[in-house]
C-alpha cells in the first residue's frame, strides 16, 4: 500500500514476547524513548487484566517494525481444488501464500500494538496458559538510518494519529461489559421517561429546540455512572468486564428506582413520563427564557452528585430527592440565575467552578453538612458572591433555606 510492502502474518503470544520489543528504537534520544516507555507502561496493566479475565478477548492486528536484515520469503503454491466449485482461482492470488523465515539477526519491534506487546508480556508473567493463543502481525522494513528513522516514525504517528478512540457514544450504543452502558440502554427501551424521548447526540448538549427529548443519552450515562459506581472497586476497571446478570440486574433495578422516585417527587419529569413522545412535553420545561434545571444536562449531573453525597452521608436516596425536590428548579430564578443561567444571553453557565459551588450549595440547603465537601458554610458563601458580583449579606436568606432540616 503506497511504499510500503508488508506481509500480513500470525504470531502466538510466546513469540510476541521473544521477539518484539517497543518502538523506542525509531528515537535516537535517550529522553524521548523514556517517554515512550512511560506511555507504554501506564496502559499495559489494563491489557494485561483484559487478557486474563475476558474470554471473548481479540485484538486488532499488531504492526511490526523488521531491521538488520531482510527475512527470507518462501512462497507456496495455489492450486485449484477439485472440490472448490467457484471460478479458477485468479493468478494475482498466486504467490501471495507463504512462509517469512527469520534468521535471528533481525530486529522486531512495534510500530502500532505498543501496548498490547507490554500487555501480552505482562499477561503470560502472571498466567503461562496463554502462550499459545495467537494475534495477527503484520511486518514492514524499516532502515537504521536517517532517513529510515524518520519514515518509521511518520508511519509511527500516522498510525496512532488516525486511530481514533472508541467515543463515549458508541460505548453506550454498543458496549456489552461495562454495566452502566447496559443499564443506559436498558432504560431507554424500557422506562417511559426515556423511550422516545432522549436524544441520541453523541455529546452531553442538547439544543433548547429539542421539544422532545427529556436529557441526552450521554448525560443518562453519566449520572448513572455518578450515583452506583459501586464503592471498593476500581470503577473504570470493573467496567470493561461484564458481571454476572445477577449483578446486572440489581443495578438496573437500583436505577429504575431512582428515576421512579425523581418521577414521583418532581411534577415535570412525571408530566413527560406520562406523555407520548410526539407530545413534546418537553419544550414546557426547556426554553429560551430558562425552563427546569433538571432539563439541562448540567443540572441533571449536579443533582446526581448531591443525591451521591447525601446517601454517602447518611440519607436515604428517597429522602435526598425528596428534599432537593422542594428547592426552586426554575433555572431563571434564585439559586440559579447568575451562577448557571445566564439571563442576559439566555444560555447556560455551567462551568467547573460554577458546577462546583452548586453542587455545594444544593447540599447545604437539603441539609447537608459541607464539612464532607471538605469546605465550609463561608467559603461557599464567599465563591457564590463572588461569582454573581454581589455582596454576601444579600445572599444570606438563600442559604438559610437549609435551615428547616
């Protein structure tokens, strides 16, 4: 493909880890190969878990670097078999079948695969079952000079440039391990709130003129995410294996049940529960002049971390929403205006710190003791004030409505 000629072949595992080391080689700097070893070594352990633990584990094709020699390229012949009973196999398939053969002075490292090498390596340290299984590789020359050099690294960064992350979309589109995208799509199917009525956009945003959609699909993601991270496990870890269905259906169950009891304590969101999507309840609580906070992916993310805190804290899930229930949600008004809600330009604030000092004062209001948000009653009063540019006596009464808990 363009110059570059290449032969697609298949190592088992025990020869990836005698043969191919990691593409530090392509550097002559002692500081820039560091850097790659230190990349490298950040996500092998994942590699390695993934490995071990997921029996439909696969993996894409290793590309490999050759030099110091060219390996040695022993066709076969391609006869027609008497019971294949297609076409005569055509001649630009003859000699494409073969053997490389290595006389061991070569050097093989990867150019794409880094981490699935150190993945694989780290893999049969701990579980030699695994030598045999096998992964595709393809080989291309590579020359130790210069100009070789800098080739080798163009393909290096053009490889790992155009291989684009798997998006957070297609993670809860597709991914059949990680359980909150399970759950994710669980409800969407099935709970009224959200059948029909969630935008499937692949960012957390959504447009003030969706009439229909409730929240986004991401932002449902992400406040799963936030409320049942289970606690004692490496969350991100966990995720990439699929639990028992048990597990799975406790968790969607916990999720049913929090969307039921945001349904039962705020009229909006029952209000669209109720409805059919071509009502477009939505445009009741999402317009230009401000609408619900809980119609913004940002106040959706908020709520679910204070609802996070509060049961940290020693409430009830129902209790929590319940009392967050009775704050005004009117994003055009007190709390919100001036911190979230920009009524002068009609948008959204929501940036870290205003999220912040939100999140914190929300929690204090429902009664929340911020001393758990490693913070205080004054220095969230002073941020508050200094955010909306105005004194702090005059936002006193705003905190105050903590005080009936």
């Amino acid at each position: 493909m363009g110059d570059w000629v290449y032969y697609v072949t298949i190592l088992r595992f025990e020869q990836v880890v005698g043969m191919i080391d990691i593409a530090k080689e392509i550097h002559t700097s002692n500081v820039l190969k560091d850097m790659i070893q230190r990349q490298i070594t950040n996500r092998a352990k994942q590699i390695s878990d993934y490995i071990l633990n997921q029996p439909q584990r696969f993996f894409n094709s290793i590309v490999v670097g050759v030099y110091g020699g060219s390996p040695d390229w022993y066709e076969l012949a391609i006869d027609t078999n008497p019971q294949y009973a297609g076409d005569e196999i055509p001649e630009a398939y003859d000699g494409i079948v073969g053997f490389l053969r290595f006389d061991g002075t070569q050097k093989l490292y990867a150019i794409d695969g880094q981490h699935r090498v150190m993945g694989i390596r780290q893999a049969l340290d701990k579980n030699g079952q695994f030598t045999g299984e096998e992964v595709s590789a393809i080989f291309v020359a590579h020359r130790n000079d210069t100009e070789g050099m800098e080739r080798t690294r163009r393909l290096f960064t053009t490889l790992n440039r155009y291989a684009k992350p798997v998006s957070k979309s297609d993670i809860v589109a597709l991914d059949e391990d990680d359980i909150v995208a399970i759950a994710t799509r669980e409800l969407v199917e099935n709970h009224p709130l959200f059948h029909e009525k969630v935008s499937l956009a692949k960012t957390k945003a959504i447009g003030v003129r969706d009439n229909r959609s409730f929240t986004t699909i991401i932002t449902l993601y992400d406040v799963l995410d936030i409320l049942f991270r289970l606690e004692g496990q490496k969350w991100n870890e966990f995720k990439r294996l699929r639990p028992s269905e048990d597990v799975i259906a406790e968790f969607y169950d916990n999720c049913m049940k929090f969307w039921d009891h945001m349904a039962e304590q705020f009229y909006p969101l029952r209000s669209v529960l109720e409805s059919l999507p071509g009502d477009n309840t939505a445009k009741l609580y999402r317009h230009r002049k401000g609408g619900h906070l809980l119609f913004r992916p940002i106040g959706l993310i908020i709520v679910a971390h204070v609802v996070r805190k509060a049961k940290e804290t020693g409430l009830s899930e129902e209790e929590a929403i319940k009392r967050i229930s009775r704050v005004s949600m009117e994003i055009s008004n007190t709390p919100w205006v001036g911190l979230l809600w920009d009524k002068t330009n009609h948008r959204m604030i929501g940036g870290p710190t205003q999220q912040k000092v939100a999140r914190q004062l929300l929690f204090y209001i429902i009664g929340g003791d911020l001393k758990s948000m490693k913070t205080s009653y004054e220095n969230v009063l002073q941020e508050y004030a200094g955010l909306l540019n105005r004194d702090e006596s005059e936002l006193v009464s705003v905190f105050n409505q903590g005080t009936e808990w």
